[in-house]
C-alpha cells in the first residue's frame, strides 16, 4: 500500500515554505495538483529528488517518513532504559551548572537594580549625604542584553530539541539505507516498457542522469514516466551498458490461433542445443511397436492388446551421450491430429516398411503427413530376417514416391532391421543422432515453457492428467499455464519411468497434474508469470473464441491467405473410387496452374473420404476433394468442426472447373486505365484561393469528378492532375458530357494552358483467368 506524506513534511525535509514547494510542483507535471496536502509515497520521494536538483542540494530520499520516525522513536526509548546510572548523573550535574550559571548572571543584574533604587532614595532624602552614583556602561548594558538572549536561545524547550535530534537521526538512517548505485556488467534484459526509476535501478546509473540523457535525445521525461525499450537502448548505449528485450509472454491471438512457430520464436543467442524429438510411424503390422520394443527393451508390445499401441505416450533414450525423445504413436492419424491442432511434434519421421510386404496405402499416408508436417524421413526397412523379404523391391517403391535412398544416389537414410532380433537397431539410432545433428535443433531453456500436449486421460487420484512434449523453456513444479481453454498449475510432474521430478526442459517428455479438465492432444500449454495473468488470457481467448474453432480453413479463408501471399498452393486431398479415376483426376487438377498459383495434390488415395482424410486437409490448410465416392455423415460432422471443405464429384469437368474458380478468386486482379473523354483548355482562370480553374468543352466521351486527369500539350503528355470539382453554369456537376461546357478545378503540380487537351481516365478492375 503506497502510503500518504503530507505536503507540509515534504516542505520542511527540503527546508523551503510549503509556497515554495507550491511552485515547484507547478513547474513539471507529477501527475499530483500542486493544491494538493497529501502526496503518495513514490511521489513524495520524486519531489523531493527534483527540487533537492534544483536547489544544488544533496537530500536524502524521503523514505516512508513516519515509519522512520515511529522506529527511531522506538530505538530512542530503548537507549533511554539502557541508560546508566552515571549518564544520568552526568546530565543532570551539566543541567545543573547552566542553571547556576544562570543564576549568577541574573543576581549581578538584580544588585546593579537594587543599587540604583537606593541611590534614588538618598536623592530624596533632605538631610546633607555623600551621594553616589552607580551606572552601567552602554556597553555593558548591550553584552548584558545580548548574553540574555544567547541564555533564551539555549533555554529551549525540552520538546523542540528533541523533535530535533529525532529528525537528524531520521535523516541520517534514510540516508544510510539509500544504496549506491553501481553500473550493471553483462547484460540486462528489459521489459518492453519500464519506468525511468526502475530502468535506473536496473542498469545501476542515477535518474538524474538519465533524465539528462533523455532530454538530450529530445524526450522530456522525469523519473516516474515511462519509456519504451528502444528508447532505453539509446540510453544504455551512451552510457556503454548492454541491454536486450525480456522474452514476452504469448499473445492470446497467437495461443488462440496455435501458431507454434511465432510462440517458439525467440533470439538466436538464446538458443541451445535440444535432443530430437522422433515419431515411429508406417502400415499396420509392419512392426512399429517391435521396433520401440528393441529400442527400450521392454515389454511395450507384449502388455498391449492385439500388439497395437492403446495411446500415445513418449520415452527417452541415450545414445553416445545424446537424448532422444520418441513419441509412441499409435499410427499416422494421431500424428495428423495433433498437428491439425496447430502442433509440431516431431523433428524425425521414422518411417516403418516391412521388408515382405513393401509400401502400402497407409504407408503413403505416412509419408504424406510427415512431409505435411516437416519432418526429416528416415526409412526403418523391417523384418528383414523373414525369408521373402526384399529389400531392393522396398527401396525402388520408396523412390517412385520421392524417397530414393542414399545407396540408390537419394538423399533418404534407409536403415534395414529387425525389431524381433534387434539386428540394426543400433544403426538406426546413430542415424537418428547424425541427422539430429545436422537438423541443428536449439530451444532457449531459460524461457517460460511452450509445449504440446501428447495424450490427456482421467487419473482415478491425480484427476485430470495430460503428457506434456516441452518445445522450448523450462517446465517447473507451480508454473501456472494455460492449455486451450483451460488452466491450471502444476501440482506434480513424472518421467516416463514414473520418477518424479520438479523440472523439466526442452524435448523432455513429462506427465503433468494440475489441469482442471482434460485436453486433447495437440494442444498447446504456455506457462505464464501468475495467476492473474492466466484468468486475463483465458478470458481475451474467450471473446477471440466465438465460431471460430477447428483447426481448417473454409475457402474464404484459404483465398484471403493466398491474396496476403501467405499461401502459394491450394493443397488438395484427392480421393476416388478408382485408381484409374484417382490418376485421371490427378493429371487434371495438376494442369491447374499459372505463374502464381497451383493445385497441389498432398495425399491421393482410392475409397471413402475418411477422418484422416480430413484432419490432413485441416492440419495443411487445404480442401479435400472426392469423385465418385460418399462422405459419411460422421467425417461430415468431423469436417465441420475443423472448418475444413469437403467437395464431393460425379463429373470431372465439374470437379476441375470448381477448382479453377476457387484459385481464380485468389489470383491478384489486373488494374486498367480507359479513356473516357478529351476536353479541351479555352480559358484560364485563378480563384481568389489561387486554385487554377480551366474552362474548357468536352469534344468526345465525357469527364467525370474525381477522374484522373492527363494533360497534353503538342499531342505529347506533360503533366496529370486530377478534376476534384465541374461546374457548369452556376451548378456544380459530377459528370460532363460530350459537346458541353463547363469549368474545372484542376489540382496537379503542371499548370495548364489555353489550348491543352485534358484527357479523362478511370480505372477498371479485372480479373484473372486460368
């Protein structure tokens, strides 16, 4: 609570009237009237350093004055108790001679008196005496006068000199507890905006200082406003300190939107190396969860039904001393979940291709939604101890699909194993540490943490629980966050070895407690500075939240982003009854292109329009068009929520004509300038306000208010302008037609002559076809 000083202390501190301090605070603006009696504590203190300025004088700051005083008053009556018997004497001993002193002083005065009453006494007498006559110099009279008053200064009373000695000692303990400013060494992070005093303190230089500093560079400030980081920057510069920009919490657009990208974004100098982050994922049965078998060596395929993964969890290894984190994905549709809810989750695809089998349509799917999401292909080629394996027959079906292997002159890591032998699990995971290495994966750990959300479930103790993948920052026991739309703190945090653990950072992989409902997965938790600042954001997500949810754009949106040049392709999931349609329809909506637009087809596969199908389409913000094939009402509904198109087909000239349409709207229109009429200068006038007015006639077409204007002088050009007013007549008009007369207000930088041609254009908006 920032306490009231009264003006009245204010005054008597700086030793000036409390008028003089009234004018003072007339002067500069300290967000108090001058009138006022009472001033907050900070802006007593602020008042005092400014006028202690103007006054050439060193004050100390007025800190919370009546609690200084209350406690030396305190300290006062201890030294009193503590006082010894002999202090005591020797005080009152002192008291004592000034007394006597006192009283000398005052009987030589009294005898002198009495001596010149009895002098008077003998005058009136009438018998014969002996007169004498006693006087007392001027100059005795004046030291005698000047002594009594020195005497009444010292007689005090006892209050006054105590109020006194306790303001001294106030002072001085202010005084004493005022720190030195030091500069600061190394680097200072600053907030956006921060106030002079605390930027004072921050960098360790005095206010009055800065205060010079700023006027200099044209800010007029005082030590309680507020300044912005850049200006603190040209600060520090003169005064050779370093600063940076503190990391700033998300803004609830960006937390609303999921764009992962701008809240990872962070400093080049703040980055440090991270462990990679690795999703296994292929066709069903072709030994995913044999493989992360081999590579933790448990029992994960064994306790789980059917050999499939139930829910997605994530385990650490070490390998030559580096960590890398795998997320246990049940299949590729999870992946696609969690990234069509604005989610990066893997650095490194593992892709898994039975060496009996080869690729299958789910293997396509697999390499259609690692590509979508970014991440580096590395090809497991499995069950190689089988007897029909063929590994020659895997790599060339992998190169039809643009994943030529390196053997092969490609640059895709092909690893053959076995993840019931463990044959070439040890190759993979050195191939997984190389191309980590090359990737050049950072993350700032010192942030406040970002991660993704790889699974949530209900503990029967903890409640709510969610797997937390930290993208940047540091994880820590009572962070308080924000998932979605719910908040929380973190109550306790586990490894996947059950361990718990009070932080964790970036590509660690942790189950958190603190959540108030569950959340699914591929949300994003960012942990803020408190709880206040949580209910702020979840409230501003709130009004932000309106219809918009689903991770997928419509097409509205799909062609304001490709107008912005956010976006360069329509991206398409292509399903069909055939593979004879799939590819017909495929070489079409290809053909589809100009020099700044295409389709791109990013998955193409024979059957229904399927869930995947459209969390693909959501996750790469594009549509998914269907031929000859049904939508269930169920994808439909799914559709919907992730605001994703889904158009269905019986005709190709249908499907690919509404595609043109589509990217036809996204094409920038052409602007075209057509001539609309001549007239020509007759007279030229000058208004009182020197605006040049032409009269002329329009010889053909017509002129227009507004228009642009060319000027033509010798059937060359030498200038345009434009017609802000007509009149004709004594009417003024928005448009002259041809054979008319009229007068122009013309506003240009050329002047105009008699017998110039004044050409009309307007401007036509076109727009472009494919």
């Amino acid at each position: 609570m920032n306490k009231k000083i009264r003006a009245i202390t204010v005054a008597q501190h700086l030793g000036i009237s409390t008028q003089e301090l009234r004018k003072y605070l007339s002067e500069v603006n300290f967000g108090v009237r001058p009138s006022e009696r009472e001033f907050p504590e900070s802006i007593a203190n602020g008042i005092v350093r400014f006028v202690a300025r103007k006054l050439g004088k060193k004050i100390a700051p007025l800190i919370s004055f009546e609690e200084e005083v209350e406690e030396v008053q305190e300290e006062e009556a201890e030294e009193q108790k503590e006082e010894s018997a002999l202090e005591r004497m020797s005080r009152i001993a002192k008291q004592s001679r000034e007394d006597s002193q006192q009283s000398k002083e005052e009987k030589k005065i009294k005898a002198k008196k009495k001596e010149e009453k009895e002098s008077e006494k003998e005058e009136d007498k009438p018998k014969r005496a002996i007169f004498r006559k006693i006087e007392i110099s001027p100059e005795e009279a004046k030291k005698a006068q000047t002594k009594s008053k020195v005497e009444q200064k010292k007689r005090k009373s006892k209050e006054e000199i105590e109020a006194e000695k306790l303001e001294q000692k106030v002072f001085q303990k202010a005084k004493s507890k005022t720190p030195e400013l030091k500069k600061k060494e190394g680097t200072v992070e600053l907030p956006e905006k921060i106030i002079v005093k605390e930027f004072s303190e921050k960098i360790g230089v005095s206010p009055s200082k800065i205060v010079a500093i700023l006027i200099k560079n044209g800010v007029m400030a005082t030590i309680n406003n507020t300044i912005d980081f850049d200006t603190c920057a040209i600060v520090a510069d003169e005064l050779e300190v370093k600063v940076k920009k503190e990391q700033t919490t998300a803004s609830s657009k960006d937390l609303f939107a999921k764009d992962l990208d701008k809240l990872l974004a962070d400093e080049k100098e703040n980055l440090t190396e991270r462990p990679p982050v690795v999703a296994v994922m292929g066709h069903v049965d072709h030994g995913k969860t044999k493989i992360l078998d081999a590579i933790h060596k448990t029992k994960v395929a064994e306790s789980e039904a059917g050999g499939i993964t139930q829910r997605i969890g994530a385990h650490q290894i070490t390998k030559k001393g580096k960590i890398i984190t795998f997320l246990d994905t049940p299949g590729h549709e999870a992946f696609t979940a969690m990234r069509a809810r604005g989610a990066k989750t893997a650095d490194i695809a593992i892709l898994v291709v039975a060496a009996d089998e080869g690729v299958k349509p789910q293997t396509i799917e697999a390499i259609n939604h690692a590509r979508e999401a970014g991440s580096t292909i590395i090809v497991a080629i499995n069950k190689i101890d089988r007897p029909s394996a063929n590994i020659d027959k895997v790599k060339g079906e992998l190169s039809s699909h643009d994943l030529t292997p390196e053997d092969w002159g490609g640059s895709t890591v092909t690893v053959p194993v076995s993840g019931l032998t463990g044959e070439g699990i040890d190759t993979l995971l050195d191939m997984i540490v190389l191309v980590s290495e090359m990737l050049e994966l950072k993350a700032n750990p010192k942030r406040l943490a970002v991660g993704t959300v790889i699974e949530s479930h209900l503990d029967e103790s903890l409640g709510p629980v969610a797997t937390i993948l930290i993208n940047t920052g540091t994880l820590k026991i009572a962070d308080n966050f924000i998932v979605g739309k719910v908040g929380g703190k973190i109550k306790s945090m586990l490894t996947d070895e059950g361990k718990k653990i009070k932080k964790a950072g970036p590509s660690d992989a942790v189950q958190i407690a603190g959540l108030s409902e569950s959340v699914p997965a591929g949300e994003i938790l960012q942990v803020f500075a408190s709880n206040k600042i949580v209910k702020q954001k979840l409230e501003e997500i709130s009004d932000l939240e309106g219809d918009k949810s689903g991770a997928g754009m419509g097409v509205g949106e799909i062609m304001e982003q490709l107008k912005m040049g956010k976006m360069n392709f329509l991206k398409v999931v292509l399903k069909a009854d055939s593979d004879g349609s799939l590819e017909a329809v495929r070489q079409e909506l290809e053909k589809i292109k100009n020099d700044e637009v295409a389709v791109k087809v990013i998955h193409a596969g024979v059957g229904a329009v399927t869930e995947s199908d459209v969390l693909m389409a959501a996750a790469s913000q594009g549509i998914v068009v269907s031929f000859n094939v049904r939508t269930s009402p169920r994808v439909k509904r799914i559709a919907e929520q992730e605001k994703t198109e889904v158009q269905n087909f019986d005709i190709i000239f249908e499907l690919t004509e509404t595609v043109k349409k589509i990217l036809e709207g996204l094409l920038e229109p052409e602007y075209e300038e057509i001539l609309t009429g001549e007239a020509e200068a007759k007279k030229i006038f000058w208004s009182k306000g020197k605006v040049l007015i032409v009269g002329c006639k329009v010889n053909k077409g017509f002129i227009e208010k507004g228009q642009k204007i060319v000027v033509l002088r010798n059937n060359e050009k030498v200038g345009e302008g434009t017609a802000s007013i007509i009149q004709h007549f004594e009417k003024k008009v928005d448009k002259i037609e041809e054979n008319q007369e009229c007068g122009i207000q013309f506003e240009g930088k050329i002047k105009v002559e008699e017998g110039d041609i004044l050409q009309g254009f307007k401007t036509e908006k076109k727009i472009k076809t494919l």
